[in-house]
C-alpha cells in the first residue's frame, strides 16, 4: 500500500497559476524590475517620492487632488488618534460607529446634497456590497462590458442575472434593456470615468435609453470623478447633469479625497435599511477614527476647490498634447479625465518603457489583461493638481527619452 505521505503532487489548486508564474519568471529573468512590487522608500509631498533611493515623480496614484498632504487633513488625523485611538475593533451595527463616522457621512452628505450616507472600510466593497444586497436572484444587473472587478464581484456575490453591453455603447444599452422581461426588477450600474482609458460614459444618452423600460434604477461609479468632475466636484454625472435621473452614487476615498474607504449616496427614502442588510457593511469592522477624520475634512475642503480643478485638468490637457506631438498611442482622442493612457503594442514594450521611465525618474503604473481589455497593454498616468507645470514639462520629456530608447516612438 503506498503512503499517501509520499507521493509528490503533480497538480494542486495552485496548478491554475503555472502559465502566469512561468510568464512572470521569464519576464523577470530579462533583468526589469517587478513592475507589481515597487516600494516607496519614503514619500516627500503628493507628486514626489524615493524609490530604491532616487527621488521620483509621481504619475500613477490616484491621488488626483493631492490630499494625501494637505496640512488641515494631516492635523485632523493627528487629533483623531490622539483622542479615538488607532481603530475601532468593531464594525458599523456593533461598537464600531464613532462620532467621525457620523462626521465623514454627514461631510458626504452635504458634499453631494442627498438624504443617505453609507460609509464602507473600501471603495471595492462599497461596490460589493450595495449592488450585491440590491440585485439578487431573480433581478437583473445590466452593465458596461469594461466595468470594474468590483461591480463584477458584486453581481457574482448577489447572484444576480448579469447582462453586458458593449463599452460606453449606448445603441447596445438599449437593445439589452428592450430584451428583457418588463417585469423584473433591474439595476444598471454605469461608471463616470473608466480608470483604464480614462474615458468617460455619455450618461445623458444612457439614462434616456434606461428610462424607457419599467422598474429600472440606476447606478454610477464615481470612483475616478469625484473631486474634479462638475462645478461642486461631484462627478461626471453632475458634470453631465443627470443629477435627477441617478439613484446611488458609489465612490471611494481612496483617490480625490486622499485616504481609504468607500462610500453610496442616495435619495431613496428606504436606503437606511441597507445598515442591517447589506453584509459587506454589517460584517466588517468600520474604518479607524483616524481615517475618518481625514476624510471628512478632505471632503469639506473638495467643496471649495475649484482653483485645483481648474489646474488639474490644465495638467491633463496639457500632457494629452505633449504626449500625442510626441507620436504615442493614446486611449482618448482628447483629455476627457486625468486619466491618460499611453497604449503600447505588447508586453515587451510596455516594461521597457515602464522601466526606462523609472530609470529617469518617473513612476507610472503598467497594466495588461485581465484587468485591460484583451490584447491591450498600457501605460496609464494618473495626473495630480499638485503636479506643477515644470514637473508636466519634465513627464513629456521622459516619455520622449524612454519612448526613443526603446523604439516605442521614433
């Protein structure tokens, strides 16, 4: 009788991951750096940091307004640990609501004017959480093709019937919608901005399109909005102004605002109930003091910082032209968020790049499939409106240097 002990596995729940370990292996073996683990040795203001001892601008944080810094967010942090402690050991239903988690809502609340705040420990599970607990099974879930894993997730975890039309397609929208039963109980979850292109949905067309069919309500992602979109900084869809038309806005703290956390605001007069039902929310313990505090003091000062909007999108123009004169690839025609994409032809080139950048100086993050579209390999620049306009200057120079070096441009 063999014993079990002894025999080596040939295949185990691992196994799955060989094509991908192999590839990461061969990739590493030509020498680059892990483009998945860069550490940041010390960072010295929103756009600048030491990696591997060399002073680096910061082109691929999300940090969009520079929060991360802002002295009043840092104090008020500061107070909060002093006075509340380093966590809350609890969640939201339980111990776990402190007076800065009313604060950040009430902060969230006034920011967008709705009735509803729910603040969550993540962007991603604010995400899973509300669409997973709104759409379950038996409803419907109709969603752009290019959505985020976390509004996939949310439909997986709900069980929810999942109904993809092509990206930012509006013609598709409406067809899907006209094939299902008028009946059932559908939600549409749309993004503002798509964090990989940086293009953003025509949502005035979209909602017009939803609102033809019976029992629809409507989602949108302000993730990668917030902060710069529209004259209060809500989003694409105030910039858009389809205001009335949405029923939950979903959104994170973990880009403008400048810390971590997620959040839904709504006018629907039973949201409340999603406290007690909504398990990614009754199940987690609720974010530190600290982090709230910084949050709601981050939110308020959004309100009023119309001078940084202004320069951010200055900054995006700006790098759109420098980078599109250089003859690069890009994946918007115009600067449509501060998000830019510098579309690559294959992985090869992409890390080249990606390393060269760094090696002047320049951090930006690298992306390929599963989490771009397939075949699509990118370099995707998230700007700051505390990039200045001699450090843009000093991008479009690199990217002109790296482009060169590694014959992505000529």
């Amino acid at each position: 009788m063999t014993d079990a002990a002894t025999l080596t596995p040939t295949r185990d729940l691992f196994s799955k991951f060989d094509p991908l370990i192999a590839e990461r292996e061969a990739l590493l073996a030509t020498g680059v750096r892990d483009p998945f683990s860069i550490v940041m040795d010390q960072v010295l203001s929103p756009t600048r940091a030491i990696i591997k001892g060399k002073e680096t601008i910061l082109l691929g944080t999300y940090n969009y307004m520079g929060m991360t810094f802002d002295p009043d967010v840092v104090a008020a942090g500061k107070k909060a640990l002093d006075e509340f402690g380093a966590g809350t050991t609890g969640s939201r239903v339980l111990n776990g609501t402190y007076q800065g988690h009313r604060e950040v809502e009430d902060a969230l609340k006034e920011f967008y004017g709705t009735s509803s705040a729910m603040v969550f420990s993540t962007g991603y599970q604010a995400n899973l959480g509300i669409i997973s607990t709104l759409a379950g099974k038996g409803d419907y879930i109709i969603l752009d093709a290019d959505s985020h894993a976390s509004i996939y997730d949310g439909c997986f975890l709900g069980d929810a019937e999942i109904v993809r039309f092509r990206h930012n397609s509006v013609e598709d929208l409406a067809k899907r919608l006209a094939r299902l039963p008028a009946d059932a109980l559908k939600l549409v979850v749309l993004e503002g901005v798509y964090s990989m292109l940086g293009d953003i949905a025509p949502l005035p067309e979209m909602v017009a399109a939803i609102r033809q069919h019976p029992n629809c309500m409507i989602l949108v992602d302000e993730a990668h909005g917030m902060g710069f979109f529209g004259p209060n900084g809500r989003g694409v869809y105030e910039e858009q102004g389809v205001e009335d038309d949405i029923d939950f806005v979903v959104g994170t703290f973990s880009k403008s605002v400048g810390t971590v956390g997620g959040f839904c605001v709504s006018n629907h007069p039973k949201f409340e109930i999603m406290r007690l039902v909504c398990r990614p929310y009754v199940f987690t313990a609720s974010l530190p003091p600290s982090v709230v505090a910084t949050a709601a003091t981050s939110i308020r000062k959004l309100m009023h910082a119309s001078d940084k909007r202004a320069h951010l999108w200055k900054n995006s123009k700006r790098l759109h032209q420098g980078l599109t004169d250089l003859g690069f690839t890009l994946g918007t025609k115009t600067p449509q968020s501060a998000i830019i994409a510098v579309i690559l032809t294959d992985q090869a080139q992409a890390v080249a790049i990606w390393q060269s950048l760094l090696e002047l100086g320049l951090y930006v993050n690298m992306a390929r499939p599963p989490a771009t579209p397939t075949g699509t390999f990118l370099l995707r620049c998230s700007l700051c409106a505390e990039h200045s306009d001699e450090q843009v200057e000093q991008i479009i120079k690199m990217f002109e240097v790296a482009g060169k070096a590694t014959g992505a441009i000529a």
